[in-house]
C-alpha cells in the first residue's frame, strides 16, 4: 500500500508535517513499515478547507487532520489492508 500526504503548501499550512509524524507512528505501533509506503507528494489537486489531503493506493481523502486522524487510520488503512 502507498500512502502520499500533500505536502503542498496549503496542506502545508493546514498540517501535513503533523498528519506525516502520526502516520509514521501508527505504521510503527501496527508494525506495518513492510506493508505501507509512506510518501510526500506536492498538490493533490483536491484542497480542502479543512486538514490535509492524503492518498491511499488511488483513492483521495480530504480533511485528515489531527482530531480525526485515528478514525482515518483505522477506516481507510488498516481495515484496507485486513481485506486485503
């Protein structure tokens, strides 16, 4: 799995260092550093006026932020990965 956080400058401002440093520990409490790939990418193309924009495989999420962060962690990654 591929996980790319915007880190244009509007995410930038809205997070994305933050969304990044809690994706890198959850992929590390779950023990998933050889199941995900974690990556930076410049502007997604979906800005959102709340939270970062963060694509996992080919599907994008907007308004991850750091209040929501475990629920997108929980519902778009890890139960990705139990189906697959």
């Amino acid at each position: 799995m591929i996980v790319q956080v915007c880190i244009g400058s509007s995410c930038h401002i809205k997070g994305s260092h933050d969304i990044v440093e809690l994706l890198k520990a959850a992929i590390e409490k779950n023990n998933l550093q050889d199941e995900i790939t974690l990556a930076g990418s410049f502007c997604i193309g979906k800005c959102n006026r709340v939270g970062v924009t963060v694509q996992v495989d080919d599907e994008v999420y907007t308004g991850v932020t750091k209040e929501n962060f475990n629920e997108f962690f929980n519902d778009k990654i890890l139960s990705e990965l139990q189906r697959g």
